[in-house]
C-alpha cells in the first residue's frame, strides 16, 4: 500500500496489489492489460492529435482569424477526450474491477482515485 494526496491534500492510501494495470510490486507504474489493438487505435490518434496541435501552431502563427483557430482546439479538446475513454474503460475494466474485487482497502483506494480522474482530472 503506497500513499498519495488526495484533491484536498490529504494523504490517501492507494492500492499497489496486483491488477489489471500493472501496480503491483516490481512492475511499477506500468499497463500491462492494454489490448494491442486499443494500444494501436490510441496511438493513431494521438499522432492525429499532434498533427493537429501543429496545424494550431502554424494557424496562431499565421495570424489566423480566433474563431477558426478556436474551433480547431475544441476539436482537438474533443479527440482527446476520446483518447481518455478508451483509456478509462481499459482501466475500468482491468484495475477497478481487480480491487473491487479485492474488497475493502483495495476497494476504497480505487473508489478515490476514480473519482480523483472524474473531477479533477488528477490522481
């Protein structure tokens, strides 16, 4: 069991068992459970995504008129959001599930950190 701070600053235990993820002893902080073709796909866009960021570099560099280049970046806001719902439902799937499984202490250190990712983003 390792420790870590809560969106309030408090100190949280958080679960190092096995899991899906990999946060077990001597893996680190590792996904070991990722599905390669989900791994593949997510990979795609995130050079998508780059490639976007880059056009949004050159459009602010351009002088480009606010409302495009703004646009752009809700479009980019929107791709990786889609980054992190796949990642999310492999770790729902994979480490949520294990600890919830474990019971108690692993249980309630998953409940808190996904609901650190939820509303705040942050772990």
């Amino acid at each position: 069991m390792g420790a870590r701070k809560s969106a309030t600053g408090t100190a949280t235990a958080t679960a190092t068992a096995s899991c899906g993820c990999g946060v077990a002893a001597g893996t680190g902080r590792r996904a070991i459970a990722v599905d390669l073709d989900r791994k593949a796909r997510n990979r795609t866009r995130l050079r998508r995504i780059e490639g976007q960021v880059r056009g949004l570099q050159r459009m602010v560099e351009e002088d480009r008129y606010c409302a495009d280049v703004i646009t752009q970046i809700a479009s980019v806001q929107e791709a990786l959001r889609g980054v992190s719902r796949e990642l999310m439902r492999n770790h729902l799937a994979h480490c949520a599930a294990t600890a919830i499984r474990q019971g108690d202490a692993a249980a309630d250190a998953m409940y808190d950190e996904l609901l650190d990712l939820m509303f705040t983003g942050r772990r």
